[in-house]
C-alpha cells in the first residue's frame, strides 16, 4: 500500500484522480437521485471542486484514500444487506 501512495503522491493528478473517483462513486451510491443531465453536471463539477480539499489534504499525509475505501465498503454492504431485506419483505407484501 505504501508504493501505491508514493506513487499518488509523486504523481499529483493521479492522486486527485483517484480521489474523484472514489468520491464520485460514494456520492452515486449513497445520495444520487435521478436529475436532469445539467443538474448532474453541476452536481459533479462541484464533487470535482469539493475534492480538491480531500487531495490537499491527502498530499498532507492525511488519510483520506483509506477513508474513501472504508466509506465505499460500508456503504455498499449497507445497499446490499437493504436490497436483500426488500427481497425478502417484497413476497409478503403481494400475500
């Protein structure tokens, strides 16, 4: 792990890449609603801005990949163990 953080960090837009994905993808897990084709850009160029504190904060040694990690990994088991209780529920309700 530590090489995979050399190299974030000698490569800055790399490590800012990474971090917007990671972002991106626990705000499209987490809180995306349907939204007209502009709203969603906006709502990304602002994730996009947003996520210039995260890398600064990331080239400060905090960290902030580890955490996006964890965030993902919680909140994608937390999606998963929901849809499985709706399967489950969903038979009883049509009864």
């Amino acid at each position: 792990m530590e090489s995979i953080h050399d190299f974030l960090r000698q490569t800055p837009w790399a490590g800012y890449l990474t971090i917007l994905v990671l972002t991106a993808t626990v705000y499209k897990i987490a809180f995306a609603r349907k939204l007209p084709i502009l709203k969603s850009l906006v709502v990304y160029i602002v994730l996009a801005l947003g996520c210039i504190l995260f890398w600064l904060m990331y080239i400060l040694l905090f960290p902030i990949l580890e955490i996006l990690l964890v965030t993902l990994v919680l909140i994608a088991a937390a999606r998963i163990r929901m849809a499985m209780g709706n399967r489950k529920t969903q038979p009883e309700k049509g009864e």
